[in-house]
C-alpha cells in the first residue's frame, strides 16, 4: 500500500513552513544586531564604539555688531492715482502718451477737437465787444445828465434814469466776461494734462471716439511711483519696541525684499503708525516711505518687510544649531581644552534661525558643538572632526514671524 502524499495543509508541511520562516527571521536579527551602528561613523572610517571619543562639529562663538528686525508681510500703494477723464465733450483728435509712458504733471496728454469752443469764445467776445460799446455810450449820456442837472436843465429822475441804465450796463458785461472767461475754460480743457506726475497705464480709450465728461471709463490711469508707499501690520507684542524708537526720533529703516525672501528690492524709511489696533488680529497697521529710484515696487505687489528697530553693538553671536533647550532651560555644549564638553546654561536674545545673539553664558572665541549632541553629557570626550565658520558680524537678523 503506497503512502499518502504531503498536502500544503498536512501538518509536515505547515511544521516545515514555520521552521523556515524561524530560521530566516533569526537570520535577519543577527544581521541586524552586527550591522547596527552603535555611534556616528567618524570621517576617518571604521565604526565607533562605547566608551570612545563622541565625534562632534563645533563653531567658535564671534563678536559682531546685531541688527534686530521685524518681519511682516506688506502691499506696496501709490500715494496717488488719478483716472485720467475728460472735462469737455467731443472727438477725440490726438493721444499724445504711449502705455506705460513716465509723464510729468502738466504734460500734455491727449486733444479733444477744439473748433466748437473756440467758436463758442468769439461768440462770447461778440457780446461783451457789444455790451461795452453800450456801457461807454450810457456813461457818456450820464456825464452829459449830470452836467444838465448841476445847471438846473433836466429833472432828477431823468438823471437817476440814467444812472440806472449805467449799473445795468456794467452788470451785463460782467456776465460777459464770465462768459468769455467760461469759454476760454473750456478750450483750454480740450487739452487734456496730467495732473500729477506718474507712470501711466493702458490706454482705456482710441482716437476718434467722442468722450465726455460724465464717461464712466477713463482715458488713461497716472499712478505715482516715485515716492511710493508700503503698508503691513505688525503683532501688538511688538510694538513697545518700535514705538521707542520712533517716538525717540529715531529714523527706523524698512526694507523690501521679493516673495521669495531673496532679493532686496528697495530700503526706505518708516512713515507713520495707525492709532488703533486691530482687535480682530492684534495687530497695527504701519507705513514706510520708498524713494522708489529704480521702480521696483509697484502699487498692489506683496512684498516681504524687514523693520530694523536696533543694532545691537558688538555682541556675543552663535549659529542657532548651538543652542540646545533641555528641563532646566536652555544652554549649550562648550568644548574644553582637554576636548571635554561641559553644559553651559545661557541666556538668548533674537535669532533668525541661523544666528542667535547670546545674553549670557559664553565668551569669544569658545568652541561650542552643533552636531553630534545625542550623546554627549557633562564631561563626555568628543573628537574635533572640523570647525563650522561662525560670522563676525551678523547682516541681517529678523525676529518676528515665521511666515512673514
């Protein structure tokens, strides 16, 4: 009788199927176990083993001047713009400005057709040429009345009469010349100027439309750039800061720099402060000033701001990656000259995220260690693997927002 044949579910082949998968599980324990790194591979090679030197990078701590700055996100605005519209009905004859063109105020922009208005002038020199001639003969008549009367010859009325007549004249023609002078405005608005200086924009309207004065699209739009302004807010909490400053009379630098954080666009200086805060978002409104020169900044582009609101003078100054924060507060790793590391408690000022002012705790010149602090402890040997170069003097150091 021939023997039965293992099955997938017999239980000689579910055992063989665990046996199996104990042995390749052992296996990979003990790769695991032999492979696993105990340390930080140090630069010279080989794997680093308990009761060595811990492999470290430090920075030494610098002495420089500390610029403390506010970060906000801001819209740049036009101080002025001015819809360019027509003062006077009729055709469009002449557009004197191309798109985009710098104009100066009082330069001539465009030509609306003038015949009807200057007809409209000579009609009203027509009638003040007329109503003249007529005032001089009263007057005439009235010295010729007065003279009569002062010899008895007419009676007072006739006299009065006259005299009436006269006021009469006089009024009319000053009509006329309101009139003329009217006139005269008008013709002189078929010329349209720019009354500020700007940049233009796009031409809204075509020579040989007719436009009018109550067209609700104009002919073309000035934007002042030069000088130009920039509007962000600021946290409440920073505020005491910088109204000490600008209280003081001290002139507090903004800089404008692109979206991307990179590019500086323009510096200026703080303006003005709103009287309020916003309770909404505990912020307050500020505005700087921009001279503009290159026209970088354009009204309505978001910008990134920098308010400096103080310099600290020759500070100590670490990399950020030193400061260490633990249970009893915050401090660093000072490097010996035995290549010990002692904890050192420190207090911090403002930082960027890449430099950090420091109050209290260290001393020029003082290695401090930025990788490799995992396993350090009071007292631990650390191997030197290079020094990281810390700066002298720190350019730019905001303090403020993270999404600014």
């Amino acid at each position: 009788m021939s023997e039965t044949p293992t099955t997938a579910h017999s239980p000689q082949a579910v055992r063989r199927q665990w046996q199996i998968g104990l042995g390749l599980l052992a296996g990979i324990i003990v790769l695991l176990w032999w492979f696993w790194p105990s340390a930080p591979e140090p630069q010279g090679g080989g794997r680093w083993r308990d009761g060595g030197p811990v492999p470290v990078r430090v920075a030494s701590v610098s002495r420089g001047d500390f610029p403390v700055e506010f970060k906000a996100l801001g819209t740049v605005t036009a101080y002025n713009r001015v819809n360019v519209r027509p003062r006077v009905d009729g055709e469009l004859v002449k557009l004197l400005f191309a798109d985009g063109q710098r104009v100066e105020a009082g330069e001539l922009l465009a030509q609306i057709d003038p015949r009807p208005y200057e007809v409209a002038l000579q009609q009203a020199l027509g009638v003040q040429q007329e109503n003249q001639a007529q005032l001089r003969n009263a007057e005439i008549d009235l010295a010729r009345y007065q003279g009569l009367y002062a010899e008895d010859s007419i009676a007072k009325q006739t006299l009065d009469t006259q005299q009436a007549l006269v006021n009469q004249y006089r009024g009319t023609l000053k009509s006329n010349q309101a009139a003329v002078a009217e006139a005269r405005l008008n013709l002189d608005f078929t010329q349209v100027r720019a009354p500020i200086g700007g940049r233009l924009g796009l031409r809204q309207v075509d020579v040989g439309n007719l436009v009018s004065a109550s067209d609700s699209l104009p002919l073309v739009v000035i934007t002042q750039t030069q000088p130009i302004s920039l509007l962000f807010t600021l946290p409440e909490a920073e505020l005491p800061a910088v109204l000490q400053q600008y209280r003081g009379g001290q002139p507090l630098r903004v800089e404008a720099w692109d979206r991307s954080d990179r590019i500086k666009l323009a510096e200026g200086q703080l303006a003005s402060l709103d009287n309020l805060i916003d309770t909404a978002t505990g912020t307050v409104k500020l505005k700087a000033r921009f001279d503009n020169a290159e026209e970088l900044l354009f009204p309505n582009q978001f910008v990134n701001v920098r308010l400096r609101v103080q310099v600290r003078e020759q500070v100590n100054l670490i990399p950020a990656a030193a400061v260490q924060f633990g249970a009893r507060g915050t401090f660093v790793y000072v490097v010996d000259g035995d290549s010990k590391v002692q904890v050192r408690p420190i207090v911090v000022g403002p930082s960027d995220g890449e430099s950090t002012l420091v109050e209290r705790g260290v001393e020029p010149g003082e290695r401090l260690v930025l990788e490799g602090t995992d396993r350090l402890r009071d007292g631990s040997l650390v191997e030197v693997l290079g020094d990281a170069e810390a700066p002298a003097t720190v350019q730019a150091v905001p303090m403020g927002r993270e999404d600014a």
